[in-house]
C-alpha cells in the first residue's frame, strides 16, 4: 500500500477488492438521472482473469484510493500486447476510472498505473480504454445532461479538467448521434435496397427467433474485424472472444432488431445490431440483475419507444455499394411496426468519415462526444 498524506492507494488482489473496486463507481453515481448503471455481472466477468479470455494477451492491474475506509478514487491498467504489437506502439491503457473531485485522488491513481506501465517497458499512457473494442471507451466530454446509454461511459463534468491538468492531450473523439425515426420508409429507399440486392446477389436474414441468428453470429464477428481493423486503437477479436460474445450476448437480442446482410455464399458481408434502451431499467435495479433487475430489463426489451444502435459494419470488400442502406432501412422498418419514435447511435470515431455520412440523411443531432486522452512518458 502506498500512502501519500490522507490518500492511501491499494491495489485490488482479492475477490472482496474486486468487488469494493467495482461497487465504488455505482455510490459515486447512485441518484444520477443521466448515468447508465452497468450489468454488475457483466463487469466482474470482464474484471476477472478466469471469465475474460482478452486476458489470453492482456495484462492488468487494478488499484482504489483510500480516505481511511472510504473509497475515492479507482482505476484499472491494462497492457493488450496484441494492440501494442498491431500498432507498433509501447502504450499502457486506463479505464475504469472514477474519482471524486480532488486532483490528488486522480493523479495518484493515474501515476499508479504510469510507474506499473514503465516498469513494463511502456512510453506512453491512454484512455479510458477497455481491453477490447467490445468494452466501453472513451470519456464524456460533451452531453452531460444528456441520458447515456449501457455501451457508453458517463462521469462527472470535473473529469475533463483533472485529465487536462494532469497533462493529458486528445488521441481520438467519439461522437454520438439522436435521431427521430420517420413514420414511413420512402419510395426511393426501398427501391434502393431491392436494386442493391439484386446487383450483389445479397439478401437479408429474417430470423424470428434469437437462436436463428447464431450460425451468421461467428461471421458477423470476422466481418467486423474486418471492418474495424484500422479504428483507433483497435484489435482483432480473437475466436475464444467470439466464442464469449456470441454466449452473452445472442441469445439475448429481439432478432427483429438485428439485421445480417449476406452474400451468395451466406457469408456475412453487413450488420446492423440495435436493443430497446435499457438506461432507465438499468436505473431502477441498479445494475443488479437479481432479485427483481431481470425483470425490468425484460419489461423495457418488450416495451420502449427508444433504440439503442450497437454495431454495424461492412466488409471492407463491400464499401460504397449501398450495403449498410440494406441493413438500416431494414431496421427502420422493425422500429416503425413496433413504434420505436428515437434512437441513439454508437459511440462512432469523428473521422470515420463512411460510418458518420448516414446519420447526413435523418432528422437528428449530435448530442455526445467522448474522448480517448494521450500522454507519453
């Protein structure tokens, strides 16, 4: 344990750590009206060496500041020696870090994972990021009274300014979008997606079940590696991951939110995955899926008139060729029969130009930008 004046730094080596550690960030934001409580189960699997196979080539500490019994600060380490090596980098990552507004809380806890970072051979430090892209990044630095949602970070305003002070600088932003959801879908759209589908023999997947979109799941993940491989930060998903997500999180989806562009061969060559937002349930229990959560998790998945997009992509093979106009014309159809009146895109890069260009053609506005900060050392 280190200690400097009344903080004292502990790093987390046990199960009751781990869960202090992961219980601090739901007292520090309990009453938020804004905040998206995360799945406490998902982020202890996440957290764990034995759940989470990113561990395969991922290192990590986890550290708490301490006022006497209180906590006041977290932070997780992570080295992706995958990442590193495919970005010919020498960068150790931050994420999960919450603090309360006192700079001598948040440079410990950033210095604790600078000196573990250096004594690795690390140059550099960047966040927040998690160990894969499938993880919540970046930290809010617009939209703070704006409602987040289950893959995004929230935290407190005063955050940009300890990360500034603490002589951090911007690597990448993250922008998100609203947008209405019209009442039909025009003429000149459908016609469209019927010629695109002809010139490209392409079809779309009708699943009425979850279970019907698992022999595409695995593809739609390799289309996404494809799609992903050159964002910042990025790292090929590797199959015992696949594996994981596919497990978690597929027989979990309404399959009339999903849409899975396929070429002659089956293969996967375009999706697009959305969820009725889960914020306000996951407000109610907390984050805790257990006595009663599940239950209002359920009651939002069958009734919400507001979408939260997750992923989509295309193969790289397929760009400019009016794929993604396939999958997202297919999924308003879904939101308009089932009365869906909003929805809220993914955290997207601000120049990831092909993926920005379409929210050009709906009534909406970008209310969200997140930031990934940088400084070497």
């Amino acid at each position: 344990m280190t200690q400097t004046g009344r903080i004292e730094l502990k790093k987390v080596t046990t199960k009751k750590d781990l869960k202090r550690f992961i219980d601090f960030h739901y007292q520090l934001y309990k009453g938020n009206k804004f905040w998206c409580p995360q799945i406490r189960t998902d982020e202890r699997n996440t957290l764990s060496r034995d759940k989470n196979p990113a561990f395969d080539f991922c290192e990590a500490e986890y550290w708490v500041a301490c006022r006497g019994k209180e906590i006041v600060g977290r932070i997780a380490g992570i080295i992706n020696h995958k990442a590193n090596e495919r970005w010919n980098e020498k960068h150790v990552r931050f994420g999960w870090i919450d603090f309360i507004d006192d700079y001598e809380v948040s440079r410990m806890l950033v210095e604790a994972v600078v000196e573990w970072g250096r004594s690795k051979g690390m140059n550099g430090i960047h966040g927040p990021l998690g160990f894969s892209d499938m993880d919540n990044e970046g930290m809010l630095i617009k939209g703070f009274d704006e409602l987040a949602t289950l893959a995004s970070i929230y935290n407190y305003p005063y955050y940009v300014e300890h990360m500034e002070k603490l002589g951090f600088g911007k690597a990448a932003d993250w922008v998100q979008y609203e947008f209405e959801i019209p009442p039909s879908i025009p003429e000149k759209v459908e016609r469209l997606s019927l010629l695109v589908q002809e010139k490209y023999k392409l079809r779309l997947i009708k699943a009425k079940k979850a279970k019907e979109l698992l022999p595409y799941a695995p593809k739609m993940f390799q289309t996404l590696n494809a799609a992903f491989k050159d964002l910042y930060g990025y790292t090929e998903l590797s199959r015992k991951q696949v594996d994981m997500y596919v497990k978690a999180y597929f027989g979990f989806v309404r399959p009339e939110f999903v849409s899975f562009v396929v070429d002659e061969h089956d293969d996967v060559v375009g999706f697009g995955i959305s969820l009725p937002s889960l914020t306000k349930a996951l407000q109610k229990c907390e984050g805790k899926l257990f006595p009663f959560g599940f239950l209002y998790l359920l009651r939002a998945m069958k009734k919400n008139d507001t979408i939260d997009m997750y992923l989509n992509g295309v193969r790289p093979d397929y760009h400019a060729k009016g794929v993604n106009a396939l999958y997202y014309n297919e999924l308003q159809r879904a939101y308009i029969k089932y009365g869906i009146k909003k929805a809220i895109t993914n955290p997207q890069l601000e120049d990831n130009a092909k993926a920005l260009t379409i929210w050009k053609n709906f009534n909406g506005r970008q209310h969200l930008t997140r930031r990934c900060w940088i400084k070497h050392f």
